[in-house]
C-alpha cells in the first residue's frame, strides 16, 4: 500500500471512529446533553483530531442523519422499483423503510433518543430528498400504468409524512411491530390510491 493509499485509510477510519463513536453518545445522552469531549472519548483519537474531521458536534449529527437517510431512501427507492403491483409499491417500500430503521439496536436508540432534533435537521434536506424521489417513483409509475393519474406532490408528501410518524413511534417502542406499521400505512394510501372498483 502507498503512503496516500494508508493516509486515506487511516482517515476513512478516523471518520468512521468520530462517527461510531457520535451514535453511541447521542444515542445515550441525546444531542443537547452530548459535547465534543464525549464523543472523543469514545475513539483513541485525541482531541485536535476530531476538528480535522468536524468542526462540531453538529457536524457529527448531521453527517449521522445523513448516512441514516441515505440508506433509508436507497433501500426504500429499490423496493418501489423492483414493484410489479400497486400494493407492492406501497407496501414494500413502506416495509424496507420500518424494517431499516429498526433492524439495528443503536439505529433505532438513536433515532428514537434524537427524534426532536432529527427532525429539524431531517427536514431540511433528507425529508425534501425523500419526497422528490418518491413523486419521480410515482411519475414513473403512473407512465408505466402501474399507478392511475394521481396528485403526485401531495401524495409523496403525504406518504412520507406518515412513514416519519410511524417510524418515529416504532422506535420508541419497546417491542416495534414493523407490519402492523406497514400494513396500516399502505392500507391508508392504498385505498386513496386505488379505489375498490
């Protein structure tokens, strides 16, 4: 390995630390209480190394909510589209989505421990990046005759309105129950969605 290729691999790790390190803290102490120093503590960087990588503990939250929402989308965009029927648009998607967010332990305490200022910050760019794919989803759907003609922008809206507050209230339960979530939701806008003839 060369010198770049070890330097890029000792601060991929350094990142990855601050960042494995950040959860753990935020999730036990919420973000309001949690500081810079918690979060080194958690790592055997010191401290000057942290400000190479973030200039705060906002940043640190922010890169989390980031990497949390990605997934989220990434998993729930493969589910709408590898869909053959309008439940399975709905329903699948929606699963991936409750699935994700409590299939891991420190993601669910994380995201259940922060969900006031997640939402804040969620709000701001991976809620609006969420409903854009989904109206592109929905689009793609309609063209397709998967879907009939439909209020694209409010549906996405809508729906994903409703899988923030499902899923907020399935990590803060202590026994989530991810298809009761999932066959609520998809209920709800499948009915909307295609009517019973």
């Amino acid at each position: 390995m060369t010198t770049l290729g070890r330097r890029a691999a000792t601060k991929a790790a350094n990142r990855a630390a601050i960042l494995a390190a950040g959860r753990d803290v935020f999730s036990e102490l919420g973000y309001g209480a949690a500081g810079v120093r918690d979060i080194v503590r958690r790592t055997e960087l010191a401290a000057g190394t942290f400000y190479n990588y973030f200039p705060d503990k906002e940043s640190v939250f922010r890169a989390l909510v980031h990497e949390v929402g990605a997934e989220a989308r990434r998993r729930v965009r493969a589910a709408r589209q590898a869909a053959a029927t309008p439940r399975a648009f709905v329903e699948d998607a929606y699963r991936a989505y409750f699935s994700f967010i409590v299939e891991d332990s420190g993601r669910a305490a994380f995201l259940s421990r922060n969900s006031g200022a997640i939402r804040a910050m969620f709000e701001e760019s991976e809620a609006p990046a969420g409903v854009d794919e989904l109206a592109a989803d929905l689009r793609a759907a309609i063209a397709a005759g998967l879907l009939p003609e439909l209020d694209v922008e409010l549906c996405a809206a809508s729906m994903v309105a409703v899988a923030l507050e499902l899923g907020e209230r399935l990590t803060e339960s202590g026994e989530p129950d991810v298809e009761r979530s999932t066959r609520f939701a998809s209920d709800l806008f499948l009915a909307a969605i295609v009517p019973a003839s």
